[in-house]
C-alpha cells in the first residue's frame, strides 16, 4: 500500500486572474512532497503550451490518513496570481484542525 504525503493542483488563469479553473495533474498523489515538486515545474510548463494567460502550481503536504476521507479541495487566486490552497473535511462531526494546507513558506510557482 502506497503512502500518500502530497498532491498536486494545477490552475489556469486569465490574464488579469478573474477567471481561474482547475486543470488534471499529472499524477493522483505523491508519496513525497519532493516528488510532486519535481513534476510541478514541467506539468505547468505543460499546461501553458495548452493555456493561454497565467498557469499556476502547488504540492501540497497532506496528512495520509485523510487521502481515502471525503474532503474538498478549496483554492483561491488573489488579484496579484497568489495561489492559496486548504483541504476541507466534508464530513462536520470530525473535528481537526488544519488537516491539509500549502503553507506561506511553500512557494507558489507560476509562469505567465
């Protein structure tokens, strides 16, 4: 069984970032958060071959545990191309804080 720490989420962008929407990573989720930065780079280099405007990219470390809970996956793009990314647990009667979120030390990367 495979141990899951990380996943990727990938976004597009208009230019001026009022209109963003998801696009499929290369890869469900990662056993390391070193192994999902290794495939960031190319998998947004990719996407603006595809895209037009901002493509944008973050791993985020999430506790195994959670990777078979219902949770959503919530993300927000500022107005300057600022990537925020928190995983929600669905169901209300578990209680635990912050199960999942890219951190301010994790760096966004984004190519325009």
């Amino acid at each position: 069984m495979e141990h899951i720490a990380a996943f990727m989420i990938l976004i597009a962008c208009s230019d001026d970032y009022q209109t963003c929407a998801e696009q499929p990573a290369p890869v469900v989720a990662y056993e390391t958060v070193r192994q999902c930065e290794a495939d960031l780079s190319p998998s947004i280099r990719m996407m603006i071959t595809v895209e037009q405007g901002h493509a944008l990219g973050k791993c985020v470390e999430i506790d195994p545990a959670l990777f078979y809970e219902d949770a959503e996956i919530v993300w927000d793009v500022s107005a300057e191309g600022d990537l925020e990314v928190v995983l929600e647990l669905i169901n209300p009667e578990m209680t635990s804080p912050a199960l999942a979120q890219s951190g301010p030390t994790d760096e966004t990367r984004r190519l325009n």
